[in-house]
C-alpha cells in the first residue's frame, strides 16, 4: 500500500550473470534512478546532458569521485556478520566464552521477549 509521503523500498533487480556482459547503461535504469542521487546527494545535473559530453562536465566528474570512492556491501547479512564479528572482539577472545555470551543473550531473549523495562521489574 503507498502511503502519500512514504518511500517506497526499491525492488532487487535478478540478472542473469551469463547475460550481465550483454547489458548496455539503458538496461539498468529505472524511474528511481534519480532517487539515488537524492538520497546520497550526488549531483545529477549531468544526467540532462548528453553522454558524450558527460566526461567534461563538472557533475558527472564530481559524482564519478564520490561513486568510485563508495564501499558497497552485498547484504544485510553480511553486514550482520561483520557487526557479530567486531562485537564479539570487544568482549572477549575465548571461544568458549563468546558461546557462553550468545547462549545467554538467546535465555534471555526468550525469557524477555518485548526486553520492555515494566516486563523486567515484574
């Protein structure tokens, strides 16, 4: 449902990797293509312009900087895993005792499922 001044997630796109070579610029834009560049604050002027003269103009140069500059992370999951990681660095380096701390915040989530501060002093 599309609720007036609520931005809508972006679907995923499925490419074929076999047929990722045949693709051409046109084939990956979309109508939110624009929204990239709103979001990031990228300028986009450039993209009013010809693609032959993209090269020289000044947005298109700044924008290139700044894309070619980003990380991208595949997943939520793999995010997810990178922060488990450094979390788990910051407690302790002992095996054994990393699974202890995951065993007890998984009692304790089961125990406190909503974690609210009224179901706790009960």
């Amino acid at each position: 449902m599309n609720v007036p001044g609520e931005i809508n997630p972006l679907k995923r796109t499925k490419v074929d990797a076999q047929l990722i070579h045949t693709k051409e610029l046109e084939d990956f834009v979309s109508s939110n293509t624009r929204r990239f560049f709103d979001i990031t604050g990228i300028p986009s002027s450039f993209l009013d312009n010809d693609v032959e003269i993209w090269s020289s103009d000044d947005a298109y140069n700044s924008a290139k900087t700044t894309v070619l500059g980003m990380k991208v992370v595949n997943d939520i999951a793999e995010r997810g895993v990178a922060l488990m990681d450094e979390y788990n660095k910051l407690h302790t380096n002992n095996e054994e005792q990393k699974q202890f701390l995951l065993l007890v915040v998984q009692q304790y989530r089961k125990r406190y499922p909503d974690r609210k501060k009224s179901t706790l002093m009960n």
